[in-house]
C-alpha cells in the first residue's frame, strides 16, 4: 500500500466518523429538546389542571354563592363574568365559576414564565355550543404558553398554545 492510498483511506474513514459524529450529536439535540419539552407541558397540565380545579370548588353561579337555589333556572343565574366586589385581575376574589371568564395572568415556575388566560361561556345543553342564553351547562376554557414551547410555521416559529376545557353542570354540583 502506498502512503497516497493510506491517506485516501484515513481521510475516507475521517469523513466517515464526521457524518456519524454528527448524525449523533443530532440526535442528542433532538431528545434532550423533547425531554425539555415534556417536562414543559407536563407544566403545562398541572397549571391548567389547578385552575379547573380552582374553579371547581367555587358556586355554579353568583346566585348559589350563599347555597341559595333560584326559583327560575337557569333564567335566574347572572351574566358570565366577574361580580360587583370582584376584579379579573385577583382570582382570590373569585366566588363562582364564571368570574375566571376574562382572567389573565403569567404564572412563574422553575421552568420559566406561563402566559394563562381563561374563558367561561353558557352551553347549549342539547349541541354542547357555546351559547349567550343563560343555560345550566358552563364551560370553562384554559389557554397556557410558553416562550420554549414553539411550533414551526410558514412564517417562523410560533409559541404553541395548549387549551384545556371543562364542561361544569349546575345540576352535578
């Protein structure tokens, strides 16, 4: 063999190993970013997970906050939204389940910064459609992002927007 052909074959076999060392290194990058990512959204379901459950606990409607029962349903319940008393800056204030409707808010956490909002509307009971009518189905709607958690688009990246709902029944309180 000659020293010309040694070195074809070691600069081959160097071209070789970078393709593969890249190939490598490419596929480290693209699992710890879903690792990273996981973690993210597992953030993202018990952020959501909390104020569903917040909003729970609170009364169907300001007219049961003291255990009251109307005499019309559902004609009696209020409109959706917060309350004399009540601001949607402050969830503390918050005593029924649609006064989340128009709450904002970034929430902080070890893993960065989450920008949360909510939304409760009046269901029809028999399309399950949001709805203006006053009705004994409400829904509430968590929006969560997150500046790490993006998508590719035709117009660069996006932040991804991850939406939870839950369906709330004045009759299964």
């Amino acid at each position: 063999m000659t020293d010309t052909q040694e070195i074809i074959f070691t600069m081959a076999a160097m071209v070789l190993f970078s393709t593969i060392l890249l190939s490598a290194n490419r596929m480290i990058l693209r699992n710890d970013t879903m690792v990273v990512e996981g973690e993210l959204e597992y953030e993202v379901i018990a952020l959501a997970n909390n104020i569903i459950e917040e909003s729970r606990v609170t009364a169907f409607d300001e007219e049961t906050v003291t255990g009251f029962v109307p005499i019309n349903i559902p004609t009696d319940f209020t409109a959706i939204g917060v309350d004399v008393g009540e601001t949607t800056s402050d969830r503390s204030t918050f005593d029924d389940f649609d006064d989340y409707d128009g709450w904002s808010g970034t929430i902080t956490t070890e893993q960065g910064d989450y920008t949360v909002s909510s939304e409760v509307t009046y269901l029809n009971s028999s399309t399950l459609q949001p709805t203006t009518s006053k009705s004994t189905l409400k829904q509430i709607t968590v929006t969560i992002t997150n500046e790490f958690l993006t998508r590719n688009t035709a117009n660069g990246e996006t932040e991804k927007e991850y939406a939870f709902q839950f369906i709330r029944s004045y009759y299964a309180d």
